[in-house]
C-alpha cells in the first residue's frame, strides 16, 4: 500500500488489525478515534449507528494503522461532511482492515472487449481495475468502443 510515500504491505495491517480484534475485524466510532481512545461495546451502543458487521470487535485503529494515513482518513471524513453533512459525525463506524483481493478472471481487449462478440466489461466486477477511478475508465473505454461499432 502506498500512502503518501510510505510503502506499507496490506498483509502486515491486516495481520496486526486482525490480531488486535481477536480475529476479526475492528471496528470503532469516530468520535473515539477523535478523542483518542478505544471504542467498547456499551460506548457503540450508545451511538446513533448500529454496527452492521455485528462480528467485528470494538477497539482502536490507531492502533493499527500508521498515524499518517488515520490522520488522512479524519481529514477527508471532515471534508466528506462538508459534502454529506453527518458523515463525519462521532456516531459514524470505522471498520478497519479494509484488504482488497484482486484476480482477473475475465480476458478482454484494450477497449474492453470479450471473446463474445458484443460483449463487453468494465469495472471492479470484471477484475479489469482496482479502484473507482480505473472502474470508471475502463466504462468510458467500453463505452467509447460500443457508440462506434453502433455507428457501424
């Protein structure tokens, strides 16, 4: 992972965070991230969001992850609120680790295109990119390609 120039490998967050969540996921609110202490079970409760990933394990992050890239993530959370107003408020749940497995499993020409004639994909589902920006890339090259076989 790359973040600001500092090279971090996925599998050694993820191992840490999942070992700090006794093998699961971790999950805290954003108002203890801010006040720099754990989350617990009853301070989760109390919040306004129900945890939906009900296995994972309150705690902190922090503890986790390198300060750099929770200080970013706060940042952007306030920013995103800017936008979204609530996002970023105490109540909002972070989970932590995110880790992204990436195979490509469909083969396709450089404008998108399959095998099967007419057929065509784009996006994170057809492993062809590894994030929303690619995603959407790789729509426009599809969809550039389809408007001119349409125009025959």
């Amino acid at each position: 992972m790359t973040h600001l120039g500092i090279l971090l490998p996925y599998s050694t967050i993820g191992r840490l965070t999942t070992t700090i969540g006794g093998g699961r996921p971790v999950v805290q609110r954003l108002g203890d991230l801010r006040d720099g202490r754990r989350s617990t079970p009853s301070r989760i409760d109390r919040g306004h969001v129900e945890p939906t990933l009900k296995e994972a394990t309150p705690g902190d992050i922090f503890m986790a992850l390198p300060g750099r890239i929770v200080t970013g993530l706060r940042e952007s959370l306030d920013q995103l609120d800017q936008i979204g107003p609530g996002t970023a408020s105490n109540s909002t749940l972070l989970y932590a680790p995110e880790v992204k497995f990436y195979a490509r499993t469909i083969g396709v020409g450089r404008k998108m295109q399959t095998k099967i004639r007419n057929i065509f994909v784009a996006g994170d589902g057809a492993g062809v990119s590894r994030d929303i920006v690619n995603a959407s890339a790789t729509g426009i090259l599809a969809a550039r390609e389809i408007v001119e076989e349409s125009r025959g």
